[in-house]
C-alpha cells in the first residue's frame, strides 16, 4: 500500500461507512502534502455542522472502491485538495484513484470547489476526463490565513451547515427566518407585558405573565414543530428544510428564553420612561427580539447551547 493511510485502514474506514449517514461533502487528497490540511478542512466544516466524508488515497482496487463511487455520487459538494504533485499519477496512470474520484464527480456534475494548495496546481496535459476540474471555482489556501480561506470554500459549497450551525455559514435564508420568529415572539412577550403592567402594576407579576408568554409558545409552536416533523418523515423533505430536526434543541431554548429577555427589556424601560402600553409593548418587544438575533449570530452566541445539547445526548 504505497501511500498508505488517510484517517483509517482503507477496509475499514469503508467498511465502517456502509449504512453510515449520508455526506454532503466528500474530500479527496493525496497522503503526501495533503493529509493536514485534508484534516483541517473537514474539522473546520464539520465544526460548523456540515457532514463530511473523508475519503482514501491510492489505496489499490477492492470492494471499498464500489463503495467510495457511490459516496461520490451521493454528495452534493466535492472537494479536491490540490497540493505538490496532485496530478502526477493522473497523468502517469490511467486506473488512479484520485483521477477516479475527479472523474467520477465531474461526470454527476458535482459541485467540484478545488482547494489550491500547490503553487501551479493544474500542469499541463491533464486528461480528458478530468481536464474540467481547471475550470472550476476553487480557493486559494494560504496556511497563515487558513480560517479565512476556510471560509471563502465554505460560501462555495451548495450543501449547509446542519441545525444552527448554519447562522455562522454565511446564509441569509436561516437567519431571516430565526430574526422573524425572534421579532414575533418578541413582540407578544413585549405586548403581553406591556398590557399586564395595566393591571398588575410595576413588576407586579412579572413570574406569571412570562410564564403565560412561555406557555403560549408551547401552544404555538410544539404543534408546528410536530407537524413539519411528521411531513418531513412522510414526505422525505430534508428536516434542514423546514427548519425542524436539528433546530428543535434550538427552538426550544432560544425562544422561551428570548421571551423571558424581551418581557425583562419591556419591564425594564417601560419603569425608565412611566408608560404602560400594549401596541408600545410589542414594538419594543419586537425591537429587542431583532436586537438579540444580532447578538446571537454576531458573536455566536448560539454555540454553547449548540454544545450543552451534544453533551446532553452523548
């Protein structure tokens, strides 16, 4: 086995992939020169909740190979690592493994994103069937600039980062929706505390009307969230889709919680300037909900309760 080992022995890493999740990147690489930074590129997306699947290296022919072609063209995105010497095999031998892989994710019209290790990464006489990976739109890979060329590949990539995960992939779809339902359950705990200081007086009972607010959204949304859930299992929709799957640990503490902030923030400033209104209530609600959906994704204040659930379920 000339170039040995990737992450595993060539049997059992494929061995241990059938029936395993399905990826939607897959990393090619050659052992020498391309190993680490392989390595690092999967850490860093799968960090950020993309599902990664890292492939062998001129491993010779077996079972494994059948295995290794339908990963290819399962995955959505496919990322070369073109580092000194990349191509020299697949110009000198024509059964290559890598040259297979390239070959074969041009051929399903995958998202090909080649990262540019090597300072001439495409020499000439490249072969035909794999000719097109000098046409693609890759990234430069600078090592001390390694987490900002990470993230130019990562914004390449059609697939996304799992669950809240994707607030810090540069997609404006999942914020847009978080900053929506922040804006709105803001709005009903700001209103419903504006309208409670009518009656109940200053800090009257605040425990009670945010407890309302919390049981209200336990009301409204646990039955969307099992109704998205039910048509994602019976209709095949990717649960990413709709938001439910690995949202639902996100759901049920960013929400409630930011009830609880927003109700505090209304309270609080209704005190500051003497007024109590419902509709001024549920403006400053929605003001605080968009305020800390900004917080949150700015500073990534969604990772430890990201974290705290993986610890939960291990």
């Amino acid at each position: 086995m000339s170039d040995g080992i990737r992450s595993l022995n060539a049997k059992q890493n494929m061995g241990n992939s059938r029936g395993a999740e399905h990826c939607d990147v897959l990393i090619s690489y050659r052992r020498k020169g391309g190993a680490e930074v392989a390595r690092y590129v999967a850490d860093y997306l799968r960090g950020r909740g993309y599902s990664v699947f890292l492939d062998v290296d001129a491993l010779g022919s077996g079972n494994w190979s059948k295995e290794l072609e339908q990963r290819i063209s399962e995955c959505r995105d496919f990322i070369p690592v073109i580092s000194e010497g990349f191509f020299d095999r697949c110009i000198a031998e024509e059964g290559d493994v890598v040259r297979r892989e390239l070959a074969i994710a041009l051929e399903h019209r995958k998202n090909v994103v080649p990262l540019l290790v090597a300072d001439q990464p495409f020499p000439a006489g490249l072969p035909q069937d794999i000719s097109g990976v000098a046409f693609c739109n890759g990234v430069r890979y600078v090592h001390d600039f390694g987490p900002g060329s990470l993230a130019k590949l990562a914004r390449l990539l059609t697939s996304h980062a799992g669950g809240v995960e994707r607030l810090d992939s540069g997609e404006a779809y999942p914020r847009v929706i978080v900053a929506i339902l922040a804006m709105y359950y803001g709005g009903y705990a700001g209103a419903s505390s504006g309208e409670s200081l009518l009656f109940m007086g200053p800090f009257g009972d605040m425990t009670q009307f945010t407890t309302t607010a919390i049981l209200t959204f336990l009301k409204e949304m646990v039955p969307v969230i099992l109704l998205l859930t039910f048509l994602s299992y019976s209709r095949k929709i990717p649960g990413e889709r709709l938001f439910v799957g690995a949202w639902i640990p996100f759901w049920a503490i960013f929400l409630p919680l930011l009830m609880v902030v927003c109700s505090v923030i209304v309270v609080f400033c209704f005190h500051l300037i003497n007024l109590e209104s419902y509709f001024a209530g549920g403006v400053l609600g929605q003001l605080a909900g968009l305020g800390l959906t900004v917080a949150l994704i700015k500073y990534r204040a969604w990772a430890p309760l990201a974290m705290a659930f993986r610890a939960l379920l291990r």
